[in-house]
C-alpha cells in the first residue's frame, strides 16, 4: 500500500511540475540548444529559466528565414533544440521533415494562447508549432520638422519621393512582397510581370540604397544617423522609438505584411524534454508579457497582455488598427513557385 501511495504522489508531483512555469523538472545542467532571430528573448528570462530547470541555453541566432532553413538542412535538425520559424517556412519545414510532432498534453499553457492564434492557416490544430510573438513590417524614419513623414513604400522605390539614405530589408520574401505591395499585387502573387517589376525596382533601390540588412541592422543605422530610414520589423521600431524621440514608425499606404513568429522543436531534437519544458515556459502569461516588454512586439498570448505595458497595448506601431490591419497580409507557403522569388533576390543580389 505505501508503494502505491509513494508511485501516485510521485506521479501527481511530476505532472504539477509539467504545469508550473517557474519550478518545474530539473535537468541536472543538461543543454538546451535554441535557434532564434537576433534580439528576440529577453536575457533575464534565459537565466531564470535556467535556474529553475537546472539547465544551461546556448543561444544561436539569425537575421534571415532562408539562413535558418539553410542550418537546419545542414544539420541544425539535430543540433538544436529549439527553433523559431516564420509562419511561411512551418510548410516547408513540415513536408522536409524538420519539425518534430508537439506533445501538447506536455504544453498547457497553450490554452493561454489567444483563439485567432491557435487556428492558423500552416497548423491548424498547432500539431507542430505555437505561436510566439507577432508584428508587422514597416519604415523607420528620423522626423525631421516641417518635413513631410513617408508614407508609401514609394520613400525606397521611388527617386522622386525619396526620404533619404535608407536600409533595404536583406530577406527575399520581405524585400519582394514590399515591391509587389507597392505595384498594388498581393505580396504571395507568382504572376511573371509583376515579379518582373518588382525585381527591377527592388535592383534599382539596392543601388540607392546605404545597405542591405537585416532588420536590427536598419534599426541601428536610423539611430547611428547613418541612414534616414530603414525597412524593420515593428519591434525594432518600437525599441528605436524608445531609444530616440525622432524616431518614427509607418505602415504604408499600400499596405504590408503581418506575420506570426511560432516555436517548434526539430525532427531530432537531442533534448526534446527540456524543449517543451522551456516551450511551455514562455507561454507562460507573466514570462510571455516579459518577452514582449523586451522585444516590443505584439504578444499572442491572451493572459500575458494584462502584464504587458500599457503604452505598448496602446502603441499603433506594435498593435495596429483594425483599419490598417485590413491592408495587411499573412505570407503565404508558395510551395515550388518558390524558385520565382528565388529568382527575383539573386538578380537583385548580383546587381
């Protein structure tokens, strides 16, 4: 009878530690190896994870989609054990076989996840992936006084309306579908002609421009002085913001993209456990409202927001309105009509 009282109260402490957050499982210093865009995960949430788990992260980053599909296909699917793909890579991934199948009995703060980002069009039923954080892709710009703000992606494409010295966004979907939004196409069109266009403007602004970067490296150029504007992400805008009152962010006129940052765990996790502890952990509402504080970006998690800063929830730069969310489109899994875009970024790579 006592070794069936000690197994229970044993079970029943191994699922409490599966739902807490803070304490949970120990791992004895095992590794955790995540791969994850640069800026992304607040460093004091890394050590408190790591305290409470017994365990020890290294951190790998990246700037760009197609890098981190590249390393995953070179053998990243069995180095690491967390990853952050874009919503348009999770199909590619899924039919490489990249991904590993979630235990979401293993996750339940996924029920902490707001409706909208739990029934997402690349996994529905979140069998692979869970939604992490959320934004949209715009122009930084320093305001300069009795000069008009930008407000089309014509302050890049254009000559003639040009703001200033700019930083071209160096990601083919990002750079291509803005091109294709200013010529009034869907930022997911494999129409010939419009792809056409938009390689010969993206080729001629790549010319123009100070730099091809990553978002974070368009965001340092604008408060470095060194560029008047940049194509970034919402949440290194909001971070600029905060960093210089001159800085301003937009949503063009022709509209943009809006995109979901999800969590997955490669086909060959070497740690697969800790992954969905660690998973688990950030979804947590406290910890997600954390990682939005630092990132300023938009959370998907429905129960961190009333733990996010008020003048974030408040701030269009990182929660848009409903009227410019009409504008605003998801980027879509092209399957092999892929190799057009592919196409379009090399020649405007080598020119």
């Amino acid at each position: 009878m006592r070794v069936r009282v000690l197994l229970l109260w044993c079970g029943l402490l191994s699922l409490s530690m599966w739902q807490g957050s803070g304490t949970g499982v120990a791992f004895a210093a095992q590794p955790l190896n995540v791969f994850i865009w640069s800026e992304y995960l607040d460093p004091e949430v890394v050590k408190d994870f790591e305290r409470a788990h017994e365990a020890k992260l290294t951190i790998d980053v990246y700037e760009d989609a197609e890098s981190m599909l590249a390393k995953l296909q070179a053998g990243g699917v069995s180095q690491y054990d967390v990853v952050v793909p874009p919503d348009h890579l999770v199909t590619p991934l899924v039919k490489l076989g990249l991904l590993a199948r979630l235990r979401l009995e293993r996750l339940p703060h996924v029920a902490n996840l707001e409706p909208r980002f739990r029934k997402l069009p690349f996994d529905p039923a979140n069998d692979y992936t869970v939604a992490y954080q959320w934004g949209t892709m715009g122009l930084l710009y320093r305001h300069a006084e009795g000069r008009p703000a930008p407000d089309s992606w014509a302050a890049i494409l254009d000559p003639a309306r040009a703001y200033g010295p700019f930083v071209l966004i160096d990601s083919m979907r990002d750079a291509v579908g803005l091109a294709l939004k200013y010529r009034g196409r869907s930022l997911n069109t494999t129409d010939a002609a419009a792809l056409k266009g938009a390689r010969d403007l993206l080729t001629a602004a790549k010319a123009r421009s100070v730099a091809l970067e990553g978002s974070v490296g368009g965001k340092n150029r604008v408060l470095a002085r060194s560029a008047a504007l940049a194509v970034v992400y919402s949440g290194e805008a909001a971070r600029g913001m905060a960093e210089d009152a001159e800085l301003r962010y937009v949503l063009p006129s022709e509209g943009s993209q809006i995109w979901v940052d999800t969590l997955a765990i490669p086909a060959r996790a070497p740690h697969r456990e800790l992954a969905e502890t660690f998973i688990n952990y950030l979804l947590d509402a406290k910890v997600g409202a954390r990682i939005s504080n630092f990132t300023q970006f938009a959370t998907p998690n429905r129960a961190a927001r009333e733990f996010v800063r008020p003048e974030d929830l408040r701030n269009p730069a990182i929660y848009p309105s409903e009227e410019m969310m009409k504008k605003l489109e998801f980027l879509e899994d092209l399957g092999g009509k892929t190799r057009l875009f592919d196409e379009v970024w090399t020649h405007v790579k080598a020119n």
